[in-house]
C-alpha cells in the first residue's frame, strides 16, 4: 500500500497501484508496452480520495486506464494533466467506488469527480470508451476537457456503480461554460439524479443515441462560449423531470434532424 506517487514508467505488464487511505499522484505513471494501469484509493471515508497531479498515459498497445477512490477523484489539483489511453483502450474513473484489492465495493455516498480549471486538463482516448461514474456529483471546469477519437464518452452522477453503491438522490453533472466534451465519432451519455448543466457537447456519431442527456431535475445552459450541443449527423435525446433550458438560458442545439426533447 502507498500514499503517494512519485512516477512509474514500465514497458511490460501491468500497472497496479493502492493505497488504504488518500493516494496522490505526483509525477507520471506510464505504460509504454500495451500493459493496463490501475491506480487506486481504498476505502470508504471521506478521506480516501485519490488525486492526479501528473500524467497517466497507456501507449504501446491497447492498455486501459482504470482510477478509482473511496471518495473523491480529483483531476489536476494544482496544474493540468493529461489521462490518456492509445489504440482501444478505455478510461474508467470511478468516485465512491472502493476497489479492496480487486474485489471492487461501494465506497462513500458522497464521492465527486471534479476536473479542475487548468488550461490543458484533460481525459482523452483514441477508439476506447470513456466512463465517469460518481457516487454523488461530477464538475467539469471550464478549461477542462473529455475528448476521443472515435469512444463513446459517458457520465454517470449519483451512480450505483452497477448495483455495488448507492448514491444520493438529486446529485449533478456541473459542466462551467468553455469546457466540452468532444467524443469524435463516438456516442455521448450525461446521466444524473440533479441537474445537468451543459458547456459544449460534439460528435459526428451518426447513431440513433448520438447524444442523450438525462436529468430527473433541469437540463441547464452553462452559458455562451460553445454550442450546447454540436451533432452532425446522429440523434439528440434530451430527457429532463422539470424542464430544459428554464433557469438560465435556451439550451442550443446543432443537429440536422429534430432532437427528441422529452
């Protein structure tokens, strides 16, 4: 078990890195030979957050990156940072998901996902899919970015991290305006029990779920910089329980056909 992270480079097999209280990353960890990467804070207090100050990148093959924290995952806490997965490799970044060694559990209700606001703070893949799941609430700050070539991106708020957690009700998806999510040709899913404020939304996705955005509460405009939603050629599914583009301002929508507003 450790706490911190001072940089691990390898160009063969796996990497797999615990801690059974706050883990910080601070300085690279890379796979360079198609080996996967696992970085992990165990637990379930309030504590057990794990933060990335340095790059996680999976080069060399189809490696995949998967982090997960008791509580709270922290993208760029004092700089910006790059989470990246070459060739099919996927991203999986997982608050409130407590991974014990492997057998992965419920962690704390509680647990947020938050890319800060750093020019350059990004989570990127090339042909894998991209998921952040949170047991509570996921804010995406205006210079930050999700972005893949050709992987569906997908963002869960209030996640039972496929039936191991529970989450509490009314949890958001807090996109602040000039950060997107650029998913290429890929599918794009915000999924949340609260509101779901959006900065920009793009894919060229020709697929009948292109975009689907899902809200029990409001679906929000986050403000002017970047159209809401940009699909070129696929489907546009937006689902709310109170209402779409109330609070602020007119969520607008580029897509050649009529997006499905429920």
């Amino acid at each position: 078990m450790v706490n911190s992270i001072t940089g691990v480079t390898t160009d063969t097999g796996d990497i797999v890195m615990s801690a059974a209280s706050p883990l910080i990353i601070d300085d690279v960890v890379s796979s360079t030979g198609g080996g996967d990467i696992t970085l992990a804070a165990e637990g379930g207090l309030a504590s057990d957050d794990l933060t990335i100050d340095a790059d996680i990148t999976a080069t060399g093959g189809a490696g995949s990156i998967t982090l997960h924290a008791g509580d709270e995952v922290v993208v760029g806490s004092t700089q910006a940072v790059t989470i990246s997965a070459a060739s099919t490799g996927t991203v999986s970044i997982n608050a409130g998901s407590d991974y014990n060694d492997g057998s992965v559990q419920a962690g704390n209700a509680d647990g947020d996902v938050t890319l800060n606001n750093f020019a350059g703070n990004t989570v990127t893949s090339v042909d894998g899919a991209i998921t952040i799941n949170a047991t509570d609430s996921i804010t995406v700050a205006a210079m930050a970015s999700v972005t893949s070539t050709n992987g569906s991106v997908s963002l869960s708020a209030d996640s039972d991290m496929g039936g191991l957690a529970s989450g509490n009700d009314s949890e958001v998806i807090g996109m602040s305006d000039g950060a997107f999510i650029n998913a290429g040709t890929g599918d794009i899913s915000l999924s949340a029990t609260g509101d779901v404020t959006l900065g920009g939304l793009v894919t060229t996705s020709a697929s009948a779920t292109a975009v689907t955005v899902t809200s029990a509460a409001e679906i929000i405009d986050a403000g002017s910089a970047d159209t809401d939603i940009t699909a070129t050629s696929g489907t546009v599914d937006l689902n709310a329980g109170t209402g779409i583009g109330i609070s602020l301002s007119l969520i607008h929508i580029s897509e050649p056909t009529r997006p499905r507003l429920i």
